[in-house]
C-alpha cells in the first residue's frame, strides 16, 4: 500500500482549511436563506422541528469526523496523484464527488423516494465543497 506513504507528506494546514471550508460552505448552503428552506421543505420538517431534534453531540461529531477524514482521504489521493494546482486538485475532488457522494444521494434518495430536490441540493453541496476542498489542497501540495 504504497498510497500510505503519502500520509507524512501531507500539508496539514492545506487538510485544515479544507476541512473548514467544508463546514463554512455547508453551514451556508443550508441557512434558511439559502438553501435551507427549500432542503427542509422537500424533508418535510420546519425549522422548529429541525431544532427540537435531540443528539447534539451525536449530529455534529460523525460530521465533523466525515470532512475531516474527507479532507485527509483528498490530501493523499492528490499527493500520490501528483497534482499540485487548485484546477488539478479541484477537478480530481469534484469527479470524486460526482460519483462517490452525488452518486450515492441518486442511488439512497432514489429507492428512499425522497424528493428530487433533496438529492440536488445535497449533491451540489457536496460537490462544491468536495471541488473547494480539492482545489485548496491541491493549491498547497
């Protein structure tokens, strides 16, 4: 597994701004302003029943774990990869997100029979902040 390797050679600022610029963009992406409104709408809850949700803790850490290990996961693709741009290192996150994470939204959301409107917003939240974090790594090899 020569790919590990690469874990020693990481920027870890480069992983850390990702990983911030993960949570920023979601945190945005979905304010009711946003997208918000229009994500709960198609869940079908209220702002109210989105705050009476209990698990703290339980909600926010596996997403924070999940950016974190996705920022990390991005850092050594694109050192074993080779790519030292924000286009080389974006473009690469932005395939990954089509078909690992976009794909997968198609593939649960479609046999869930959630509204088209979830798995295109949270496609493209994921696609935007997968290229973004990409595009940060790749620019700090």
């Amino acid at each position: 597994m020569d790919w590990l390797s690469h874990i020693s050679q990481i920027n870890w600022l480069a992983v850390a701004l990702a990983f911030v610029s993960s949570m920023a963009i979601g945190f945005i992406w979905y304010m009711p302003a946003v997208l918000g409104k229009r994500w709960m709408a198609a869940i079908g809850k209220t702002e109210e029943d989105l705050k009476n949700i209990g698990g703290g803790a339980g909600i926010w850490v596996p997403m924070m774990v999940a950016a974190a290990v996705t920022a990390i996961l991005l850092a050594v693709l694109t050192s074993t990869l080779g790519l030292d741009s924000a286009a080389a290192g974006g473009g690469f996150a932005l395939v990954l997100a089509l078909v690992f994470r976009a794909g997968g939204h198609v593939i649960h959301n479609g046999f869930a029979g959630r509204p088209t409107a979830v798995t295109l917003i949270d496609s493209g939240h994921d696609l935007f902040a997968m290229t973004v974090a990409g595009a940060i790594i790749g620019t700090m090899p």
